[in-house]
C-alpha cells in the first residue's frame, strides 16, 4: 500500500488545500492528513478545531485520515510507513520556501521524498490567512473553503 503524509497547519483547510488531497489520491492508495501542532506559532484555528474541520470535509473519503502531530513530519511518517509527502505549489513566490523545506525533511530522512502537485489556477491566490482576513471584513468566502469553514468563521 502506497501511503503518503500531507502535512500543514491548515488554519483553516481551503479548497486549495482539498484539490491537492483530492489529486493525490490518484498516486496514493492513502493519505494521511498532518495537522502541525506548533505552540510558538499563533494560530486562528485551535489543534481540535483544524482537525475537525478536515475530517468534515472528507468524511466521504475512507482512504483519508486526519491527525494531530506537534513533531517532525518526516518523523511521523515513518511511524506511519509512509513514503513521500504532499505539498502543493501556488506560484514561484512558493518554491523557495518549498525548497528549503524539503531540503530539510531530506537532510533529516532521506527516504521520504517530496511530491509536488500545481495548484489549480483558480486556487493560486487562496490562502489561509487570506480566508480569515476577509471573512473577518464580511467577504463571502463560501466559493473557496469547504462548509466545515464557514460554520466555524460564522462563529
Ligand atoms: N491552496 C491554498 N492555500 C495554500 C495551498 C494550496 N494548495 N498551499 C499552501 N497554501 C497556503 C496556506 O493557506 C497557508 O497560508 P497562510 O500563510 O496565509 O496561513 C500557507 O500557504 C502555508 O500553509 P500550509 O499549507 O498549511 O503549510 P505550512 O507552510 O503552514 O506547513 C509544515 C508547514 C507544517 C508542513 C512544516 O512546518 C512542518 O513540517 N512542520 C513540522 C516540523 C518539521 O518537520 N519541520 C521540517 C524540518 S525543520
């Protein structure tokens, strides 16, 4: 079985985010979403509340789990006989950053590689601290997150 981790702090998880789960798991038989836990980085979304909001979203989906996890990545996907790790790529402002991170998750284990999948054009500029900030000023943004969002933006 061929499983892979895709990792973030999804605060929250966006469409953008989905269309990347959705199209690994065309290459993967498994994926297991990692929701980093990071108490030095503030986060909109408390841990529970960024868990909860994905296995919403992808309750329809038994091949997808979701988990909490405050160590290294590569680290949790050892534990978890994963080969590769997801990430998305928005637009060449992403790479070098995607690049040094993947240097680093190879530095630290070399067997688990890096899949990089394009965002959609109609995601590139989604972010989530972009859904925030114009939820908060009363934008809609029911086109670019998935309803387990905006039940908890409306709160
Ligand atoms: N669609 C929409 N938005 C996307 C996106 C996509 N396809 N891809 C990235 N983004 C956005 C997110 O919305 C987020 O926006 P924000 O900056 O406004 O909040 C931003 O890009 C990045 O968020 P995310 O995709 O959730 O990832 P991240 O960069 O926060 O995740 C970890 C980084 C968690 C993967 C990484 O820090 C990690 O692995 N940490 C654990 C410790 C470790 O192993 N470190 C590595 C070795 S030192």
């Amino acid at each position: 079985m061929r499983i892979a981790i895709y990792p973030g702090s999804f605060d929250p998880i966006t469409n953008g985010h989905l269309d990347i789960l959705k199209r690994a798991l065309t290459i993967f038989d498994k994926v297991i979403v990692l929701v980093a836990v990071n108490p030095n980085k503030k986060s909109h979304f408390s841990d529970e509340e960024r868990v909860a909001m994905i296995k919403e979203a992808v309750s329809e989906y038994q091949n997808i789990e979701v988990e909490a996890y405050s160590g290294l990545t590569v680290e949790f996907a050892k534990k978890h006989n994963a080969t590769h790790l997801i990430r998305g790529l928005r637009a060449v402002t992403d790479f070098e950053y995607e690049f040094q991170l993947s240097s680093a998750n190879e530095f630290i284990d070399p067997s688990i590689d890096t899949v990089f999948l394009m965002s959609k054009v109609e995601n590139s500029f989604i972010s989530s601290s972009s859904i925030f900030a114009m939820s908060e000023s009363g934008v809609d943004v029911s086109k670019l997150v998935p309803e387990s969002v905006i039940k908890r933006l409306k709160k």
